[in-house]
C-alpha cells in the first residue's frame, strides 16, 4: 500500500470490528497493538485513524472510552464516531464526551446524513475536522456542500489545521461528482491544488 500510494496521498485506516462492534473497547489492549504494528509501515502516509462504534453502544458505557484513549498511541491520529443519539441529547453527557476526546487530543466524527441529521453536532475537540457526507442522490446535496464550505471556512479562520471529509452516497457513483464539485470549490475558496477526480462526465 505504501508503495503504491502517491507521495502526498494519506491512508485513514478504519479500527477493526473486532476491536469496536465484537469486543466493543472492552479488553482489546492486545488488539489494538496488533492493529498498530500493521499500520506503521503507512509511516508519513498515515492519517487520522477513524474509530465508528455501533448504533447501539450507548453512554452507559462511557467507561470503556478512556481506557482506550488512554492506550491509543498519541503519535497517530484519532477520529470517534459515536453514533447512539444519548450521546448528544444530554448536554451533560455530551459535555463528558467532549471532555474526555478534548483530554487526548483526538477528534469526534462528524455525520451530516440527508434526511437524518440528529447527529449532526458542530463540536471540534482538537485541530482536525472529521466529517462523513451522506448523499441521498438529491439537488439538495449540493446546496448542504456550500453549507460545508462556509462552515469549514468559519472553523479555518478559528485555527482549524486538517480536514477530512469524506463522500458517501446511496448510488455511489454519483460520489465522484460530488466530491469533485466539492473539489473545485474548496480550491477556489481556499487557494488550494487538490487534484479533482475523473468523472464519468470529464472523460466525455
């Protein structure tokens, strides 16, 4: 993979299911350093590591994160994604969530999904946003796009340091016309080069 990645692309590896829906941070110490072993021959072309819990890990058990974090390796990038909504709804338990990812510098994943957008929080916990886009396929995933654009130039002007945004889509291969709408504009927006990607339509 190193190999024949190009030299300014970046991995963002997923955590295993084992360590996050089997064992769900319980006892996975051993694991996680497994999974570190096999990640470090990335070397620079390492990114921020992405953490997606299931549906149903609910803020009961909210002592099972900080060990984690605890031995997660402070050199490598960490993005959580917690996707029960009682994460949020309580503003006290959201407050403890936001302490703890805050205390070892990791970042909370941000889910934008079309038509379902009760996780959409606006928190940053470190320099880095994490943002997963959900399309539906829709005029209207252009339109939340500019929406980003905006947003993420408010975080950038607030000392924002590393995006990752990544598009989903319910057809994916509309996902590459997203992305390279996205492309183009945070270019122009942000005086960048980003290569934009080939769609069907660019090769015509």
């Amino acid at each position: 993979w190193y190999g024949k990645a190009t030299e300014d692309f970046q991995f963002s590896p997923k955590i295993p299911r084992i360590i996050s829906h089997i064992k769900r941070l319980n006892d996975t110490e051993r694991l996680v350093d497994d999974v570190v072993a096999n990640m470090l021959p990335l070397k620079e072309k390492l990114g921020c590591c992405f953490l997606q819990m299931p549906d149903n890990f609910m803020p009961k058990w909210m002592e099972r994160l900080e060990p984690f974090f605890k031995h997660w390796p402070k050199e490598i990038p960490l993005a959580v994604e917690l996707r029960h909504t009682d994460w949020y709804n309580d503003q006290h338990i959201a407050d403890q969530l936001n302490d703890l990812l805050l205390k070892y510098n990791l970042a909370s994943v941000i889910v934008d999904a079309a038509g379902r957008r009760d996780l959409l929080h606006m928190r940053l916990t470190n320099a880095t946003a994490f943002i997963r886009y959900n399309g539906a396929n829709h005029p209207s995933d252009y339109t939340r796009l500019d929406d980003w654009l905006e947003r993420i130039g408010e975080w950038y002007e607030q000392g924002l340091k590393q995006l990752y945004f990544y598009v989903h889509q319910n057809l994916e291969e509309a996902s590459p016309l997203l992305s390279a709408y996205f492309i183009e504009k945070f270019n122009k927006k942000f005086g960048r080069d980003i290569v934009i990607p080939q769609t069907l339509a660019s090769k015509k």
